[in-house]
C-alpha cells in the first residue's frame, strides 16, 4: 500500500470508529458489556494456536503519535513509563511512535506536524500542561486526541471521565468513543494572538495566584516570593462584562472574574459545577465584593466540599464576552498570566476532537456501561480493530437515536475543540490565608 494511501485509510477508520461509538452510546447497558467481553474473548482467541501457543501473526497496527512529559506526576518521573505505554497501546492493536515533551511549544508543534502528516490519534501523557499543549496543535484538524493522565491533579482527564490507571485509559483510547468538545480562546491586551484553553480563563487575583502556585508546586521559589504578595496587596476594580454582543454590561466593584470551559482548574477544585465541555458555552462568575479573606473562604469551602450558594457570586453563561476594568487587571490562561484587561473570550465550539468516557465535565458522555466493561477488560489484549468489527457485528438491528450537535461533529471527523487551561489555582489559599491574617493583625 503507497504512503499516499494511508491517511486515507486511516481517516476511514476513524470515521467508522465514531459511527460505533455513537450507537454505543445509546445501546442498552446490556449489550454495552457484552461488546467488550466478545471483544476481549475473540482476541485472545484469535492469538493462541490450537495447542495453546501464542499465534506469530501480527495484528493489525493503528499508526499514532505518543507525546509524553519527561517529568509529570507527584514524583516527576513518567519519562521511565515510556515503554509500559508503548507496549500497553500495541496490545490494543496501536503502534506508537514516541516523541518527549521537553518544553510546551514542543509539544505542541510536534502534535500539529502529526494533523498535517495524516495521523489518526494522538496520545499525550501526561499532565493538564502536556494535554493542554498536544490538544492546541490539534485545534481545527480531524486527528483525535487521547489521553494517559500522569500528572498531579489531571482536571481534564477528570472532566472527561478518563481512568487515572494507565492501563485503563489505553483501553478507553482503543474503544475510541469520540467527541467534539469545545476549546476556549481569549485576546487580551499584550498578546500578538489570541491563546487557546481547555479549563479556565481567569481575570483579577487568580491570575497572579496561578503563577505564585505553579512555582510552589514545582519548587520555583522566585516566582512565589514575586507573585504571591501581587495577590495579597491587590486592590478591587470596577469590572464591565459584555456577554454576547448585548448592549447591557454587568458592572461588579470585583477582584476576580472566572471564564470556566470546564469545571475543574487549579490544584483539582471543582471551580465551576455547571461547565460542560461539550455544551458551546462558557460558564461566567464574577465574584463581587469579595476580599481576599472573603475569597480566601470561598475557595476553601470548595475544597472541602462545605461551599454553599452566595449572592455574590454572579453566574450567567455565554459563547463571547469582553471584560474590561477602570485600573487593568491581570488575565490568565493554563497557568500563565497572559495580558491584562481589556479581555476578549470566545467559545470554539466542537473545536477538538478527544476520546472521552463518563466524565461530569460532558453533556454527552460515553455510555457507562461501556466504560464500565472497558475497566473490567482493561488487562485483556483487544484492539481498535475487535471495536469496528463488533459494531458490524454485536447490534445488527439498532436503529441510532437523534444525535445531539457535538456527536454529529464527532461522527463528520470535523474540527473540534478542547484546549489548555489555567484557572484560580489555590494550591496556595492556606497559605495566602495566613499571610493575610498576619497583615490584619
């Protein structure tokens, strides 16, 4: 077969691969289950030769892409896992090629030369930055994103319902249940162009408090002793939020305001209960007269799970907005401070596509009963081919239900939308706290 011929055949099989999962989905639990068990029987199987020795023929290959962080994770080392993940997706029927991340920009030119090379699948490994840099170079192509979470808190693997375990999350990346899922964009003032998120955009205290996290986190102790006391000395500004062109604009006396494409940001706190990833929308807070001791308490009521409803978070939702501010405040983006207000955000609906289960950060999650079955099977060898053959095979007679926008994207192999995240990281709110209890005294 001609090299020519390859990205053809591959964007097939993909598109088979999306028409199985959508009627997956709306298969009875029953038969959900029953797929995968077929799948990994017939597998195993098809490898062992009459007298119980493994058969010497080789199963068909998936060619992908494996992008990994060399030092993810509490321990920073996922770069020694590189060889448990080949081996774990070539059970399944995928050959990885290999490429370590060793900064973003890396990252993310190495996924957009693999779009353009006609790669079906690529597999970042790694942490909420490694993903969110893998799924900006796919932003607009028709490769699919998979995901192997390996990193400390993971707010999109969460969001998307993938299983921490490696082994899991290679086994829900052979199902291949894929969605169109919407990538986030903000162009604030400072920036040359516009800059692509998959969790939080933020504007006011939480962009400083992003930084000061990340150094602590990662031992960067400059940037803690820079960016921490911008934080605690920062003073309240009138904000302006425009959503959707309106002529109307919200005035809050404010010091952060959140843009949440998905629920989760910083060190795993569920900032934003009702973004859906998949829904075209931002979900919108301002937090209005609040003070650092007041957000100081919110945040941690979040993490602790005791926060209840307060008339001074302001929620609404929309697909474009603009924030501005009498005195500029900081902007922020997966963890970065990227410019400073005035603030455009505007939703790229269905602008990647991404291998996602049954995450509370989807409208339209994959089946639970098939991720269920996947978790059960994740040991045997089964592959993307066992998928496609057992649509043909396993629901000769469903009918597929109307499908909702995001499935239909994901069905057409169009451009898509995940992207990067930054958000309200309080890894540091303890110690902001007692910073500022110190000062008030």
């Amino acid at each position: 077969m001609t090299r020519k011929s390859e990205p053809v055949r591959m964007a097939k099989r993909v598109k088979r691969l999306a028409r199985f999962a959508v009627r997956v989905e709306h298969a009875e639990d029953g038969k959900a289950r029953e797929i995968v068990r077929v799948q990994a029987e017939a597998r195993i199987r098809d490898r062992l030769q009459p007298d119980g020795q493994a058969s010497t023929s080789p199963a068909p290959r998936l060619p992908a892409l494996l992008i990994i962080n060399s030092k993810s994770g509490p321990n920073r080392d996922s770069l020694l896992r590189t060889r448990e993940l080949v081996d774990l997706l070539a059970a399944r029927g995928i050959a990885a090629d290999v490429r370590v991340k060793l900064h973003k920009s890396q990252a993310r030119r190495e996924a957009r030369a693999a779009a353009r090379a006609g790669y079906p699948l690529v597999v970042a490994a790694g942490g909420d930055g490694t993903v969110a840099s893998v799924a900006r170079g796919l932003v607009g192509s028709k490769t699919v994103l998979g995901v192997i979470p390996l990193g400390t808190y993971n707010n999109v693997a969460t969001s998307l319902g993938i299983p921490t375990d490696t082994a899991q999350a290679c086994a829900l990346i052979a199902a291949a249940p894929v969605r169109a899922v919407d990538v986030g964009e903000v162009h604030a003032r400072g920036m040359k162009r516009p800059r692509a998120f998959l969790e939080v955009g933020a504007v006011g205290i939480a962009a400083p408090l992003v930084v000061a996290g990340q150094g602590f986190e990662k031992g960067r102790w400059d940037e803690v002793t820079k960016h921490l006391p911008r934080a605690v000395e920062m003073a309240p500004a009138v904000l302006g939020v425009r959503l959707d062109g309106q002529r109307s604009v919200h005035r809050a006396h404010s010091l952060l305001a959140i843009v949440a494409n998905a629920p989760r940001a910083g060190a795993g706190l569920v900032v934003a209960p009702q973004a859906k990833v998949d829904d075209g929308l931002f979900d919108v807070r301002v937090y209005e007269e609040m003070p650092q001791p007041a957000l100081v308490a919110h945040f941690l009521a979040i993490k602790t799970g005791t926060v209840g409803d307060d008339p001074r978070v302001r929620i609404s939702n929309g697909r474009k907005l603009v924030i501005r501010s009498t005195t500029p405040l900081p902007v922020a983006v997966d963890s970065k401070v990227v410019g400073s207000t005035p603030a455009r955000f505007r939703v790229r609906t269905g602008g990647l596509l991404v291998i996602a289960g049954h995450g509370d950060g989807l409208l339209h999650p994959a089946a639970q009963s098939l991720v269920s079955a996947i978790k059960d099977h994740s040991g045997s060898p089964w592959s993307l081919e066992d998928v496609s053959h057992a649509s043909d095979t396993a629901l000769p007679t469903a009918t597929p239900p109307p499908r909702s926008p995001g499935l239909a994207l994901a069905k057409r192999s169009r451009p898509l939308g995940l992207a990067l995240a930054a958000g309200a990281a309080i890894a540091l709110v303890p110690a902001l706290s007692r910073w500022i209890e110190r000062r008030r005294r």
